[in-house]
C-alpha cells in the first residue's frame, strides 16, 4: 500500500514537471548567457575527467577500498 503511494506521488511530481516543460508557452527567454567562470569550469573538467578515469580505470578505487576494508 505504502509502494502504491509513492509511486502515485513520484508520477504526479514527474509528469507535473513535463506538463510544464511541453505544455506551457515559455515565459521570456534569456538570448544571452552568461560566461561560465574560472571556478565553474575547473569543476566541470575536474568532473568529466574524474568520471572518465573511473570509467576506464575503476581498479585504482577498487584496489584502495580493498584493503581500507582489511584493516
């Protein structure tokens, strides 16, 4: 019953936010944007970097929680 609940909650806020995403008239657009800064884009390449390397490399993690876990 609790299951049934939530998923009746998750499908009202989810399809809540498509309803406003494809059936509402968008409000005024911003034509420009901002540049991103020095901080924002050491953080997204710092990101994309670390995800690539875990992605292909995920021993190096794998290895160091292995034996934290043994001690």
């Amino acid at each position: 019953m609790l299951g049934l609940l939530n998923s009746a909650v998750a499908a009202y806020y989810y399809l809540r936010i498509l309803v406003v995403m494809y059936m509402n008239e968008p409000m005024e657009s911003a034509d420009e944007l901002l540049p991103a800064g020095a901080a924002m884009k050491v953080a997204v390449y710092a990101s994309a970097i670390g995800t690539v390397l875990l992605g292909v490399f995920p021993s190096f993690v794998l290895d160091f929680a292995s034996k934290a876990a043994l001690k």
